[in-house]
C-alpha cells in the first residue's frame, strides 16, 4: 500500500471552546461514574503519529482506492506465491518514504495513546479494543488489548492461532513457502497476523470481545469512523443494555446519534484533558 506523506504530529494543545468544556465534563462524569469502561479505537486516534487513516480526507482509500473484498480467499489460493511477493514488496516499502508500512514502523505513540493508558493505570479504563495494527497501545503502557484486526508487527498460524513477533520468527526467501508453524505436531500455514478482508476474526479475540461488551457499563470509542463489522457493533450492542457511549471523533459517525456525549476533538487533544479532568475527580474523591 502507498499513501501521502505521513501527517506531521502536532504536539501543540488547542484551548477547548465553552460547548467542548462541558462536552469533556459529561465525558468524565459518565467514565468517572463506571464500573467497567471499555474503549474502542480506530486509525484516527493514530492519525497524530503521522499513521494516515482509512477513509475521509487524505485517507488511504482516497489515495489508493477500495482494496479487493477477497484478500484472505486471494491468500489461500496461493500462499506461496503472497509470501513472495511480501518478502520482495518489504525491501520497497522501506525505501519509500510515503509507504503505509513504513509510517507505521516510524510512528511513535502519541498523547491520545499516553492517555488511554493513563485512564488505564487509573483504574478508569479496564480494557481496550483496537482495530489498529500498529501496536502504538501496547508501547504507549496499555495492559488489557484486544487487537481485533491484529498487529502488523506480528505473524500467526492459521491452524493453531499461535502468534510471534515477527524478528523471532524471520521468515527467508530462499526457505519454504509459505513458511510453516514451529508449535510441535502443527504445520498450519502462517501468515501476517493482520486480519485480510474475507478472514474470519480469530475466534479468541472475538470472544475477549464479546464478553467485554457484556461488562461495560461504559463505552468509549475513539478515532473510528464505526462502519467497519463487528467492531463497530459493540458499542451498539451495549448501548442497547443502556449503557452511556461518549465518543471522541472530530467528525460524526454512525455512532453519533447513540452516544450520551460527542467530544468534536483529535484524540490527541482532548484525551490528556479528559485524563487531567478524571485525576482531578479521582484526587478530590479519595
Ligand atoms: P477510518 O479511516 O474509517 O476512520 C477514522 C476515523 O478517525 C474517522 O471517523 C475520522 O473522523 C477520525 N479521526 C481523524 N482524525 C482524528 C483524530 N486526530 N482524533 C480522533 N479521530 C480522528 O478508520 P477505522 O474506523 O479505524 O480494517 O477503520 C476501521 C477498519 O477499516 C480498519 O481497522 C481497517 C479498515 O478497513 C482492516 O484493515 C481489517
């Protein structure tokens, strides 16, 4: 994949407006108030670590237009013959200084990421579901992750699920392909550990989904567009137990007519407020 050149981080706070004061004041009364608070992300809470996002302006799809339907399909049909390919694409892709794979290899975490897992260490937020892939929650501290759609820096057998980080299985051009799991008595077929269209959900992470959707009794959704199935059903899954969703998106979404508040704010802004304003909550209350 290419894309534009990798927004610059802005590392700079803009002032909140009177309407975004209260916004983020009903955002932290209603996290405050939980006993369970699960958070879901998109690539916007990535797009201040120069990680473009999928759709919208300057969006991956604008630029490259809509990626075929079937990947997973196109992969087993030849494994062998995409595992080529990738290993000869890794060499370009590092080279090109716009390239996907490379923006996610510079990104560092930003403060959105810092955030979500101060809120974590707060006891505030308890688990976090991303559909990114590039690992920024992990490396900014966040403990409890599922990565719905994976992790790019890891790969995955396809028959026992067994996950590595990528340098402690290298994969060689002139060895067998597709390269096969290492687990004894398994020899399924490995691959990235990014979920392609057309793959089913690896079935642990959907579990870990499912019942953290049944423990919230608040959702928050940052930096996603929420169109993208089943992630972007369960928010909706808990809102229709009653539970309060506060999102955080400086656009509307699909979402939008659910959630109790809609903070109009890049993550990377409005996430340290919303901390800074649960530690004042949390000090005055202890
Ligand atoms: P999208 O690109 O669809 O949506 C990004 C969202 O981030 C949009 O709603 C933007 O308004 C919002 N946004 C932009 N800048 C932001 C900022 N600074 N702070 C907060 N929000 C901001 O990305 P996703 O919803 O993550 O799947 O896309 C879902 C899935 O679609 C991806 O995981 C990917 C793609 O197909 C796979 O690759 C399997």
């Amino acid at each position: 994949m290419s894309d534009p050149a990798p927004v610059t981080p802005s590392p700079t706070p803009t002032p909140l407006t009177a309407g975004a004061a209260s916004d983020l004041e009903l955002a932290a009364e209603l996290l405050a108030s939980a006993r369970h608070v699960v958070v879901l992300t998109g690539a916007g809470v990535s797009k201040e670590s120069g990680i473009p996002t999928f759709r919208g302006e300057g969006g991956l799809r604008a630029t490259n237009g809509e990626p075929p339907m079937n990947g997973f399909q196109l992969f087993l049909e030849d494994s062998a013959g995409w595992w080529r390919q990738r290993l000869e694409r890794r060499h370009t892709e590092q080279a090109n200084p716009t390239s996907f794979a490379r923006a996610v290899d510079e990104a560092q975490p930003n403060a959105a990421h810092h955030a979500l897992a101060e809120l974590e260490r707060m006891d505030v937020v308890h688990h976090l579901i991303t559909q990114n892939v590039d690992d920024l929650h992990r490396r900014a501290g966040q403990q409890e992750i599922t990565e719905i759609h994976g992790n790019r820096h890891w790969l995955r057998c396809l028959d026992c699920g067994t996950r590595w980080p990528q340098r402690e299985f290298p994969v060689d051009e002139a060895g067998e392909l597709p390269p096969r799991c290492a687990q004894p008595g398994c020899d399924g077929v490995i691959k990235d550990d990014t979920v392609m269209f057309g793959e089913p959900i690896p079935t642990e992470a959907l579990a870990r989904c499912d019942a953290q959707t049944r423990r919230a009794d608040c959702f928050l959704v940052v930096g996603t567009s929420a169109v993208v199935m089943p992630a972007a059903g369960f928010p909706l899954l808990a809102w229709q137990r009653g539970v309060p969703l506060v999102e955080v998106n400086p656009e509307p979404t699909p979402l939008t007519e659910y959630a109790e508040v809609s903070c109009r704010s890049a993550a990377g802004a409005l996430l340290p407020e919303l901390a800074s304003a649960l530690r004042s909550r949390l000090g005055a209350s202890a």
